[in-house]
C-alpha cells in the first residue's frame, strides 16, 4: 500500500477511478477492499467510498498542472515564485520629447536582486545605453519594485536611481539618474516572467569644453550642465 502512494507523489502520478453514473474521481487510493470496496483522497483532502459495485474502471494517469481561471490548464497563484535571487534583463527605449535625437537612446540594463516576497523586489543593476547624438552611458542603480498582486498577471510599479557614466569622460562624465515607471507583468512559467513598463528618466549630464593655446596647452575649461531626460519604454524577462 505504501509503495505505490510513494511512486505517485514522486512521478506526479494520480490515481483516478471512473464510476458507472459518469463520475470521475482524481485523488489517491488510500484503501482498497478487494472485490468490496476502494477509499480514495482527493486533492481537497476530502475522502470519497465506493462499493466495487459502483466501479467502471480504476487508472493512473499524469496529475494535471494547476489550474488558473475557470479550472482551464494554467499557472495558479501558489505556484509562483516567492522569494529568492531574481535576475532581470530589459531593453530600454528613451524618446526624448522636446529634443528627439540629443536625447533619445536605446540600451539594455541586467539587475540583480532578491525576491523578498510577492510583492516586493530590491537590487543592484548595470547597464549601457546609446544616445542617438552619439553619446553613450554607463548607468549604475538601485532598482526597488513592487507588485500589486500575488498573481499570474500583475501590475507593478518600479523605481531606478544612481548615477551614469559618460564612457566618453574627456567630453562628459554622466550625472545623476532617476527612472520611476509602471507596467504590467506576466507569468509564462512558475519562475520566469514577461514585462512591460512606461516611465521618465531624469539624467544629468555634463559637458567639458577646452580652449588651447597656439602651443596646444590648455587654456580654458567650461563645464555645462544639461540634461537627458525622456519617456522611457522598458520590454523585459525576469528570471
């Protein structure tokens, strides 16, 4: 008896009997009478009888994976990842509002942090990001992220900040970063997770300008400050 309960929980088996009247029952047999009567266990942990009289036929079969809405095959709630390491990757689209090409970009960002719950995400993350004017960043964040719902599709909020490198330091040399957004993510398996989100970067720059001398020594240097700022779009996999 024992033997044959181990094997179902360790292959996903379950036994299932089908009834004469057109029931079928999932579960496992936990006692059988034979020629009498069999007992079986549903998932539930309610605990049907039935005289042999009443049986079709008895099989195992592969149990089914959790249900989602409406019973259909899917990804339930408690299936999902609570805690632990996360790692997510994204691409970043910048659309600079009132100057396109200066302060537009694309690039792509890795962040590695912990799961504390549901709900609640916080780590470190890197990235690079071109600038259609030709300048290109080395930005260098915080990112904290907060889930709505503990389920297959949530809304969720998420803020970046830290600091950008100009990977040009001789012609700027970055400045502070700030990038609140919000999107919608999307479960495909119990661990891994598709993403959405708009939001705003706020990034600082500064531009160094040097004058020389007939000799090519320095003469002069200016520093001017400037900013990147623009509608951010951010695709991305959380793992």
């Amino acid at each position: 008896m024992l033997f044959p309960l181990w094997c179902s929980a360790q292959t996903d088996m379950e036994d299932v009997v089908y009834l004469k009247n057109g029931s079928i029952i999932h579960g496992i047999i936990i006692e059988q009478v034979p020629n009498v009567s069999i007992k079986i266990q549903t998932a539930d942990r309610n605990v049907f009888v039935f005289r042999i009289e009443e049986v079709e036929k008895i099989a195992k079969e592969a149990a089914p994976k959790s249900t989602g809405s409406g019973g259909k095959p899917g990804l339930a709630a408690e299936d999902l990842k609570q805690k632990g390491y996360s790692l997510i990757a994204q691409m970043n689209v910048g659309v600079g509002y009132n100057d396109f090409v200066d302060k537009s970009s694309v690039g792509g960002h890795v962040i590695n942090g912990y799961q504390f719950s549901p709900n609640f995400f916080a780590g470190v993350g890197v990235g690079f990001d071109h600038h259609f004017s030709g300048a290109a960043f080395l930005p260098l964040f915080a990112d904290l992220r907060v889930n709505f719902l503990k389920t297959t599709v949530t809304p969720f909020v998420d803020v970046a900040a830290g600091w950008t490198f100009g990977l040009a330091p001789e012609k700027d040399v970055g400045g502070v970063l700030a990038n609140p957004s919000f999107g919608v993510k999307f479960f495909v398996s119990p661990k891994v997770a598709l993403q959405f989100s708009v939001g705003y970067r706020y990034q600082e720059g500064t531009n160094t300008y040097e004058t020389y001398t007939y000799y090519g020594a320095v003469n002069s240097r200016q520093y001017l400050h400037y900013d990147q700022n623009a509608v951010t779009l951010k695709f991305g996999v959380t793992l």
